[in-house]
C-alpha cells in the first residue's frame, strides 16, 4: 500500500566520477616547473629546451592509461626518463612520473614488471650517465643510498598492495556472509509463507465450499462461513504483508517466466478500467526494445501509479504518457482525483518505485501537482552499450 503524501524530495547526487586528467596534469606541471626551478641552480647542464619540456610532458601523459595498461606505461615512463636523464638536461623533479607508475604497476599485479624495472633502472642511473660522459664516476655512497632509496620505494608499495588486497579480501568476506545470513533468511521466509498461505487458504476453501452448499437451505449458517472467510483472509494479507515486509531485496533471482514489460502496459490499463476507473494513455516518440531492465521498471512504475489512483484519489481520471527519447524512457501518470481527506500513514510503494529508478541511474518524482490531483513521474536512461530487447 503506497501513500500520496510520500511525496518526493531531492536526494543528493552520486560524487563527480574520477577525472583521469586530473593527476597526471597535475604530475606534468610540478615536473616542470620543478626542473624550471632546478634548472636555474644546475650549472653546466644542457638548456632546457622544447625536447626536454616533451620528455617531462611525455611520462605524465601516458599515466592516463596506467590502470589500464600498467606494465607498458611503466615501461615507457622509464624509457623517457632514461632517455631525458642521457640527454644531460637539468635535474628536478622528474622522477615524479616514473614513481607513480612503478606504484600503479605494483598495485595492479604486474610485479615482475616493476621488479624488472627497479633493477634496470638502478643500474642505469647509476651508470649511464658515467658511461655516455654525462656524470662522474659514481661513488659508493651514492650507489648505497640509490639502493637504499629504491629498496624504500619497493617496501613501500609492497606495503600498500598488501593492505589493499586485504581489504578487498575483508569486503569480499563480509559480502558472502551477508549472501550467506539473506538465503538463510530468506527460506525461513518461506517456509512461514508457506505454513500462513496454505493453512488459511485451506480454510478459505473449506469455509466456500460449505457456504455454497447452505446458501439455499441454511443462509444462517452460509453467513457463518462468509464470516470465517472474511476474518481468514484479513489474517492471511496481515501476515503476509509483514512477511513481505522483510523479504524486500534488490538482487532477486532470474525469473522462470518472461517478466512483464511495456508491452502489457494496455492489459494493465484495461484491467484497472474494469475496476471503475477511466484510463487514456499517450505513446511520444518511436517504439523500440528496450533493456529487460528497463522494460521491468517501466511496467511496475506505471502499475503502483495507477495502484495509487485507484486507492487513494476517489473518482478519477488517469492518463499515462510514455515517452521515448534518444537516451531516455520518460513515464507520467497523472490523475485529476481528491485523494484522501486525512493523511494516511504511508507505504512502500513510492520508494519501491525510486529504488526500482535509482538502480538504474534514474530518478521518480511524485506529489501532489498544480491544479489538483497527483503525479508521477519517472525518467529512466537507456544505456548505449547495452542491447535492447524484452523481458
């Protein structure tokens, strides 16, 4: 049962997806006006000119794709740091690049990547330079303190790995035991539908057939039974509801029947016409298949709208507007009824109809609209990538 008084109210937004040019631009800058910096106190260095600006913009902009290609990034920042290192230019901060795709390489798997590049580049920073003329001899304690320094870096996003992967591995633990306590749950749930419908039902039938059988002869005792339907019906739905209640879940089973979608959207309008309400209904746009999805949260919106009309508006008319546009399914159900003349006590039918939206990245409004009546509406995008077709 839904109430015409959940009306809707804004919700905050998801956060703004994660910006992929973000830190790396923001890498290519510090590197930049790092070695700018360095550059006016390193003498005897080679001027900092357009090649040196391409190598430092180079390894920041290929950690674009770092997520994605981890090991070939690496492997690239390295080349061009090595190569802007060979050139003589001025030092600064350009191991800044190289730092972060060695940690992202850690982090994605590819160990052996980052392993392999740590010992390279080990050996060619430390000699390289001297071989191709470019540096001194290095000395001892240079070659222990570079060692030093990348054994930190290696610990480091070992460390960070580990507690990464831990903690996925925590998530995952907890998400299969709460899998775990909801099937648990969910056939306790059924066995106690089981035992309410079958005893009641049961006895609703027996109560039927015996009223049947007095209606002409004894209509005393026909009412008798009547009563004793009516009370176990009444108890049956309490017990129901309550149990429905808790069964509320989001990721349900594939159903073994085809589920309903736009297309019995008239058997819906024509059964609840049957009941005393009058009904029109509008189609803006060009048909076309949908996502299974898409086609199921359309149908049950439009069914708990026409639900609320038909319970809480009195005498009424409803239209229905089903629009399709490019990237969108729009949905309008409005009603010209009273409503209530008391508030009700409210129901699960309005933030079913925002749960069933917002699980696929729409949103549902309803409230009262100008001029008298109710309205709701729903927008649901119809995602590029994925093929359409009916429930």
């Amino acid at each position: 049962m839904i109430s015409r008084e959940d009306v809707w109210r804004p919700r905050p937004g998801p956060p703004f997806a994660a910006r992929p040019y973000l830190g790396p631009a923001v890498i290519g800058i510090v590197q930049i006006v790092g070695t700018i910096f360095a550059s006016w106190h390193h003498e005897g260095a080679r001027h900092l000119d357009a090649g040196a600006i391409v190598l430092l913009l180079a390894g920041p902009a290929a950690l674009v794709v770092r997520r994605r290609y981890p090991a070939i990034v690496l492997a690239f920042v390295f080349a061009v740091t090595v190569g802007y290192f060979l050139l003589d230019y001025p030092r600064g901060p350009v191991f800044l690049a190289l730092i972060v795709a060695f940690f992202t390489a850690v982090m994605r798997g590819r160990r052996l990547a980052a392993i392999v590049t740590l010992v390279v580049g080990y050996f060619s920073f430390l000699w390289l330079g001297y071989l191709t003329g470019t540096e001194s001899r290095p000395s001892w304690a240079g070659a222990l303190g570079l060692a030093a320094w990348l054994l930190l870096l290696a610990t480091f996003a070992e460390t960070a790995r580990g507690r990464r992967e831990r903690a996925m591995q925590f998530g995952r633990a907890r998400a299969e035991e709460a899998r775990r306590r909801a099937s648990e749950e969910r056939l306790r749930i059924a066995r106690e539908l089981h035992d309410v419908l079958a005893h009641n039902i049961s006895l609703m039938n027996v109560q039927a057939g015996v009223a049947l059988h007095l209606m002409d002869e004894q209509p005393e005792q026909a009412r008798s039974a009547l009563t004793a339907i009516k009370e176990a019906s009444n108890e049956a739905l309490t017990e129901l509801r309550s149990v429905l209640d808790i069964l509320r879940q989001r990721d349900e089973a594939p159903p073994r029947s085809p589920a309903p979608g736009l297309r019995d959207v008239d058997d819906l309008i024509a059964r609840s016409e049957g009941a005393g309400l009058e009904i029109t209904k509008r189609v803006e746009g060009m048909p076309r298949p949908l996502p299974a999805k898409t086609e199921l949260a359309a149908f049950r919106i439009i069914q708990e709208a026409l639900t609320n009309v038909r319970r809480h508006a009195g005498p009424a008319h409803a239209s229905v507007v089903i629009s399709y546009e490019p990237n969108d399914l729009t949905l309008q159900v409005d009603d010209d009824g009273s409503g209530p003349s008391v508030p009700s006590t409210g129901g699960d039918g309005i933030p079913g109809m925002r749960e069933r939206a917002l699980a696929l990245g729409g949103e549902v409004e309803a409230g009262p609209r100008p001029g008298g009546g109710f309205r709701v509406g729903a927008t649901l995008p119809l995602p590029r990538d994925e093929p359409g077709g009916h429930a």
